[in-house]
C-alpha cells in the first residue's frame, strides 16, 4: 500500500557564516489521505523546517518527500501554504485574491463562468461571501485568515500546509476560526499538517499530535494519536477525561522531556499549567463564542496561501 505523504528520512543542513548548521536529523511520518495533523514543539525545533521542505520551498539535504508516489521537489499547487503573516495583495479585493489562485490553476480547465462560481462557493466555505468587493484594508486580521483559506481551498490541494495560521488572533477570533476549520475539514476530507505552540489547539483539531525534539539536529520525539469523536465541541471537551489525559501528554512531553528546566520562569509556567484544570480557557473561549455572534473583531495583520 503506498502511502498517501511520507516524509523519509529527512534532514537538512544550513550554512551559516561559513559553518553547518543541522536544523533536521531522520524525520520519518506517513499521513493517510484526510488525516489532520498537528506539528508541535519549541521554538526553534524545526516545525517550520519541516512544512517548508513539505511545500517544496526547502531541499531536503537527506531523504525526502513522496505524495501519492511522486518526489517533491518544488512548490506546486498540490501544496497550498496558509501563513501566519498576511499575504494578501493590498490593492485587490477579496473576489481578486483569491482568483489569483483560481485562474493560475484553472485557466485552461475551467471557463470564466466557471471560475467565477467557484471562487464564490470557497468564499462562502469560509463565510466571507458577503465581502467578495472589500478591500484587505476593509475586513479585519480574522476575515483576512478566512480569505487567505479560502485562496487555498480554491487550488483544491493535496495537502494543505498551515503555519500557525492563528497565531496571531485573538482568542475568541482564533476559536471561530478552528470551529470553522473543523466543519471544512469534515465537509471536504483535506489533508493537513498544521504547525502550533498552542496545546488545547492541537489536540481539539488533530487526528495526531507530532511532538518535535529540541533542535539543532531536531526530530520526531513522540506521536499522539486523538481518538477523540467528531464532530468535536470544544465546551463538551473542556472537562472530558480523554481531553484533559491528552493535553497532560503533551505538556509531559514539551515541558518534562523535551522542556525547560525547573525553575526557570517557562518551566514554572508550564508546571503551572500542567496542574490547571484542563480546558479552562477553551470552555472560556466556548462560552464568549456562544454569546457573540457578531464580524470578527480585528486583530494583527495575518492570512494568506
């Protein structure tokens, strides 16, 4: 049986002022088609690394990356990238953006009609079909992540490749954002490998948590599988069992294998967390979201693909 993605033996040097620098050493993960996984680990152990090789925009120095039994070698639109930072053309409105996308991979097999259709249907995946004319300047740090998604969606890639993709929002921003993520997910079967520091975030979207050793010559340390039911509810979560044993696994992972040393200001705080009860803040977030039905309030530049 080939596997849907695997990355073999992968590893990566850098030049760094005349010296190498080994960022990655032996990663080895297969995916499944419509699998969701979750890259975690400190800053620094080569989660993006990773993602980049997976997008063809690094060279692997070793080994390397087989989708549906063809190397990577390059960018292509069978990866799509949803970065943290905002990408969108500022000069161009949000029906533009994402046909940049569109009329680059269908220009040829798809007519103008049908590309115009298609854009409005991912646009309203995404629930911003209402601001097709706007400006980025117009829509705020969350719309601007919903219409960076939907640029993906629209190539209909392979793979979707997610760097943070909400980092940089606001919490109750950041929970509309994975509930809506989710409900795509489950709608369309996309495979996506997703890059977070944020633990409640992995284990409530992810099939696996891949946890990332400490870097230089950083690799896979541990794999979480989530066996947790879907459709999920993060308020039902919040005081599951399952969910608090999981999140426990990896703040021991980040922080008693791979972490900081007692002691430290990090490492208290995530003592600190590991003792709290589990799911606080996500039954927090989940509560504020039932209350609020109102635009996404604006927050730091982000999106894109």
């Amino acid at each position: 049986m080939i596997n849907y993605l695997e990355l073999s033996g992968v590893g990566i040097e850098f030049d760094t002022n005349g010296s190498k620098f080994r960022a990655l050493q032996n990663v080895n993960l297969k995916l499944d088609k419509g699998e969701f996984v979750s890259l975690i680990g400190h800053s620094g152990c080569g989660k993006s690394t990773v993602l980049n090789i997976v997008a063809g925009l690094y060279r692997a120095t070793e080994g390397g990356v087989i989708l549906e039994g063809k190397e990577v070698l390059d960018p292509g639109p069978d990866r799509a990238v949803v970065f943290q930072n905002h990408s969108l053309m500022p000069w161009l409105s949000v029906y533009d953006n994402v046909a940049l996308a569109v009329d680059q991979v269908f220009r040829r097999s798809k007519s103008r009609a049908e590309r115009r259709d298609w854009i409005e249907h991912n646009l309203a995946l995404v629930n911003m079909d209402h601001a097709m004319d706007k400006l980025p300047s117009e829509i705020s740090g969350g719309m601007k992540q919903r219409v960076g998604i939907a640029r993906c969606l629209a190539m209909q890639p392979k793979v979707l490749l997610m760097d943070e993709p909400f980092g940089a929002l606001d919490a109750l921003t950041r929970a509309q954002l994975q509930d809506s993520l989710m409900q795509i997910q489950a709608e369309l079967g996309n495979t996506v490998i997703m890059i977070t520091h944020d633990v409640d975030e992995a284990v409530l979207l992810s099939d696996r948590i891949v946890m990332m050793s400490n870097g230089p010559a950083a690799t896979i340390g541990d794999i979480l599988p989530v066996g947790l039911a879907r459709p999920r509810d993060r308020l039902a979560l919040a005081e599951d069992p399952e969910f608090v044993h999981l999140r426990q696994q990896v703040l021991e992972f980040l922080y008693a294998k791979h972490g900081h040393p007692a002691g430290t200001q990090a490492g208290n705080q995530a003592e600190a967390a590991a003792v709290s009860p589990a799911g606080t803040r996500l039954a927090a977030v989940a509560k504020s979201d039932a209350a609020v039905d109102s635009p996404e309030p604006g927050a730091p530049g982000t999106a894109a693909a």
